[in-house]
C-alpha cells in the first residue's frame, strides 16, 4: 500500500488551509494527490469550467470566505498569487466536489475529490525502482552498477512476494450511515472482513453480502427462496413478510 500523504480534511473534504503574510506574490503549495488544474481565474471566461478547484479568502478576524477571483497562477501544486494579501488573510484551496464544499457560496461543484478516494493504495512502480536506483546504486554504494532490467524483475517479484509475507491487520470503523445509504470507505481501507448494523437494543447484527445463500427469509418456520421474492402489484413483499418476526427472537 503507498503512503498515506493526505490529512483527513484534505482526503475527505479535498480540503486545504493557508496563512498568508502581507504582500503581493505570495505563493502556496498543496499537498493534495490530486494534481491543481487552472483554466481561468476570471469566473467570465469559458475556460473557468476547467477549473478542479476553487479559491476562497477570508480577512483576519472574519468567518466568512468569499472566492477569490483576482488574478493568480498556478504552476504543478503551487499557487501564486499576482496582487496583495493582507497579514493573516485566511486562504482556502477546495477541490470540487459532489455536495459544493462548506466555503462562499457553496458551489464548488465537481466530483475531484471522490475521483480521488483510494489513491492512497497505490505506489508507481517506477517510483520504487527510482528511489532504489538513488539510494543503492553508484559509486561508493552498495551496488556499483545494475541494470534497470534486473531491478524490474526483482520488483515486480517482491510485489508478488507481499501476498506471502505481509501480516494481515483488522481495524474496525463505526460510521453513520447518511439517507442516500452511501458512505466513504476509511481512507486506509484494503478489504472488508465483517460489516454489521447496530440496532436500537445496541446489539451488533451482521451484514451478510447479498448471494444465493443470503437470499432468504424465514417466515414461521417456512423457508422462502429469493426466487419466490417477486412483488406482482404495487405493493412489495418484504416489508409484510418480516412484520411477522418477532425482532428480539432472531
């Protein structure tokens, strides 16, 4: 798994502060995984559309931001900005994203930052073999001279080794589920082991994926395969099925 470079609000929120001193040019680097695109600082232009995030500023003192429409660039993840900042000035840098961010008028429309969710799982290969090269390799280290064949045979075999060695770690998550019963996954997550549900008595029921073996309900004793799940009328089956049971005697 690659290294975890993001803090929470930035993996969650796409989200990242600034302190600016007094003074024009002053520049600010984030640190998102998500590369900064600019097509335009002017909200008029066409190519403002092309923006992946927005700017918001606020003055020392005051909560409310305002998006920042004043000229700046952006060069890689550095932002420079071409006019004044006062001392203090509070900068925000928000990647767009589905539910417009918290910041102005809310309206940082985009889906940036859930393109962004599970980057974390992943190292280039390149950069493994990049970072040996530098470290290892060369006059007065370890290796002398290595071709860069040999160390991609031997990366690649030592990623197949991982499945092998690697020791399996479980942590556990309690989250709340919103209305639109979609949640982000923990930005460290691998794979799932279990997933429950906790109900009013604070008993922990789990979750079963939905198969043919999960597929069915017990009814008085009287066991209904999925197949027999089909609402013929506007009214569903379920529901009347399972106000039968009795929820403390399952």
């Amino acid at each position: 798994m690659g290294l975890i470079t993001e803090n929470n609000q930035q993996y969650y929120a796409g989200v990242q502060k600034f302190l600016s001193a007094a003074g024009a040019g002053q520049a600010f680097t984030t640190t998102f995984d998500t590369e900064l695109v600019l097509g335009s600082y002017d909200p008029l232009q066409p190519n403002y559309a092309l923006n992946n995030f927005k700017l918001y500023t606020a003055n020392a003192g005051v909560l409310t931001y305002t998006e920042y429409t004043s000229p700046y660039t952006v060069s890689g993840n550095t932002i420079t900005f071409t006019g004044n900042l006062a001392a203090n000035t509070s900068v925000v840098v928000q990647l767009k994203i589905l539910s417009g961010g918290e910041y102005g008028n809310r309206d940082a429309y985009g889906n940036t930052v859930e393109e962004n969710y599970g980057s974390y799982s992943y190292i280039k290969l390149d950069d493994i073999i990049n970072n040996f090269l530098v470290a290892y390799v060369g006059d007065g280290k370890l290796i002398t001279s290595c071709k860069r064949t040999d160390l991609v045979f031997h990366a690649k075999r030592g990623l197949q080794e991982f499945s092998y060695d690697t020791l399996k770690s479980i942590k556990s998550q309690e989250l709340n589920i919103p209305p639109e019963l979609s949640v982000v996954i923990p930005q460290d997550y691998v794979n799932y082991t279990k997933i429950s549900w906790i109900d009013q008595l604070g008993v922990k029921r789990p979750i079963y994926p939905a198969n043919n073996l999960t597929l069915l309900l017990l009814v008085t004793g009287v066991t209904l395969p999925s197949s027999s799940i089909i609402c013929t009328s506007n009214s569903p089956i379920v529901p009347s099925i399972w106000a039968l049971k009795d929820s403390t005697s399952f």
